[in-house]
C-alpha cells in the first residue's frame, strides 16, 4: 500500500477509535453480509431504518464492514478530508482512486466515503447526524455500497422497483418522470417493494434485483395529490415543505419488503394527464436505455465506461415496456400485476 493511502487510513481509523463506544448492526444486502458499526447513536437512528428490512440473524463474519460517525453527536474533529471553498457547489464531488483506496468527499453534505476494497473495510463519516437531510439519511452510503456491489457482479441503479418472488420490474426514468409514484402506489397491495430511486441489479443469468433501502421519495405536493393515503406515515412530515417526503415501508408495510426477485421486464413510466387508467405499451429497448443510462451515470457520479456497458446489456436482455400513468394511481399495482402474470 502506498504511503499516502497507509496515511489516510490511519487519519480514519485515529478519528474513529476516538469516536465513542461501537454499536454494530449486521445486514444482508445483495447476497452478502454488511456490517454497519456505529461510533454515533444520533447517525444509527437516522440511517438504520433503510436497511432495517435486509436485517441479518447472528451468524458469519461479514464481508464487509462500515464504520461510520459524525462529529456533531460524538464532539469529534473531523478526519482528514479535501478542503471545500465557500463558492463551491452544493452538489460538488471529490473522488480519488489509491488503490486499494477509492474515495469520495461531498462538500455540500459534508460527508465523507472510503472504501478499503482489499481489507473490505469502509468509513463513512458526516459532519452532523443531525444536519443530514432526511433524503440522505433515506438512502445512506450510497457510494460505498456502488463500489463494493461492482466487485460482487451487482451494479447499484437509478431506479425503483416493485414486483412478486418469481419476478419483478425495474421502473426507470430521470428525476420526475414518476417512477417514485409508480412504485409507491404498489405499497398496501400485494406485490413486493424493493426501493425507490435505488436498487442493484446483476446480469445473472437469469437477471435479478438486490433491494438496498426500504425507503421511499416523493414530492410532497404528489403525495397530497396522487397518494394521501400515504400522508399519515410519512418520516419527516416536519420537513416537507423544504424536502421530499420520506416513508420506510419496513415500518408501515413490513410484509411488501424484500431482499430482491428476479428481473422480469424494466417499465419507463410517463405520465397522461389525460388519461384514467394505466396503460402499459411495449417500448423500444432504444427507449428504455435513455431512461435508465444517462440518470443512472449521473447519480452515481464515479461511474465510466464498464457500468454504461452493464446498463447496455441489460436493457438487450429484458424485454421493455412504457407505463402510461393516468389519474387513478391506485390501478397500478393491478396493471403492473397483469404484466408479470404473462411474462
């Protein structure tokens, strides 16, 4: 291991130790056992709940493990981390490959991830558990995990997910083009909720996808509008007017979340105004790629060449479909539904 690399570790490791007493909470996510260890009681309460459906029993040492604190909660200085200028913004990134290091420091958040990809060790620190915007809290460690997945056959995606255990669909779109809706309006129905925004996918054969956060992101005003049975459970209802509305589906819906199912077919959602019912049409594959590639690239921010060819091949292997949404949500679930019983 390279000096500079050797040195940062032990910057992370000296931050932590000092960090308070570790509470470790064990997961299963995509097949493989993660440990979340905790310096920080405010950063456990805020982040466990995402992953509080892939919950494992006492069993093997894991494959890897997260140590994660912030300095707010435990009075810690941070650990060492690339500066930030005033005018930087808010969405800038920072990322840095010493192998076996690869890094990423979001300035606007101010949070930090390392994964030590040889020791299958990973840091994760913030500056306030209590300043973390509930968005993040719902969908923690997110680049960590996009590492660690890719050397395990699992690319992390831009993408919700809903479906049975034989087999599910993978909704995709950029921001806005009512996936978060399509997949939401499944809860309090039969088929199975396996994220919103995103969820991992390996080729296989056959292809399937990995649940990562049972957590859920919608407009709030779309909440109102187009789901307001969904109002009384949502986390931050204290927030909405500044942030997207969140729920845990493990909370409210415990029986509808999943670790995964295999992937049946991936839906591109486009909102009809005019229309009633939900429509399903096939779509090209042409199609299904501008809805899934370009978002997904852009959310994981250190992805490159080999992820956008993972994306290329699994949109050839899958058939593709359009979901038409129309005003009566609630007809989605059946829609959906339809589809997976004749594929």
């Amino acid at each position: 291991m390279e000096a500079a690399a050797a040195d940062r570790l032990e910057g992370l490791a000296a931050s932590f130790a000092c960090a308070g007493d570790v509470v470790a909470r064990d997961y299963v996510v995509g097949g493989s056992r993660v440990s979340l260890r905790f310096a920080s009681d405010a950063l456990r309460e805020r982040i466990a709940p995402a992953f509080a459906h892939l919950a494992a029993p006492a069993g093997d040492a894991p494959e890897l493990t997260v140590n994660l604190w912030d300095s707010a909660s435990t009075g810690m200085e941070p650990p060492p981390r690339p500066p930030a200028a005033s005018d930087e913004p808010a969405g800038a990134l920072y990322h840095f490959q010493e192998p076996p290091l690869r890094g990423a420091y979001q300035a606007g958040l101010e949070a930090l991830s390392i994964l030590d990809s040889e020791a299958g060790v990973a840091w994760y620190w913030v500056a306030s558990a209590f300043e973390q915007p509930s968005w993040d809290q719902a969908c923690p460690i997110r680049q960590i995990l996009f590492w660690w997945l890719g050397s395990r056959g699992y690319l992390q995606v831009h993408g919700a997910a809903v479906g049975t255990p034989s087999g599910g669909v993978l909704v995709v779109g950029p921001a806005g083009s009512g996936k978060s809706t399509v997949a939401l309006a499944c809860l309090g129905t039969d088929l199975l909720y396996a994220g919103d925004d995103y969820v991992a996918v390996t080729l296989g054969p056959p292809p399937h996808v990995a649940s990562l956060y049972n957590s859920g992101k919608l407009e709030a005003s779309h909440v109102g509008d187009l789901l307001p049975h969904l109002l009384p459970v949502l986390a931050n209802p204290d927030r909405v007017d500044s942030e997207k509305a969140i729920l845990y589906a493990e909370q409210h819906f415990p029986q509808q979340t999943t670790s995964g199912f295999p992937l049946a077919a991936l839906l591109v959602p486009i909102v009809r105004a005019d229309r009633r019912e939900p429509q399903i049409r096939a779509s090209s594959r042409a199609a299904a790629f501008a809805a899934l590639g370009p978002s997904t690239m852009f959310q994981l921010h250190t992805a490159g060449p080999a992820e956008l060819a993972t994306l290329s091949s699994l949109v050839a292997r899958v058939p593709c479909y359009t979901l038409e949404v129309g005003r009566d949500t609630s007809a989605i679930a059946g829609t959906i539904s339809d589809l997976l019983s004749t594929l």
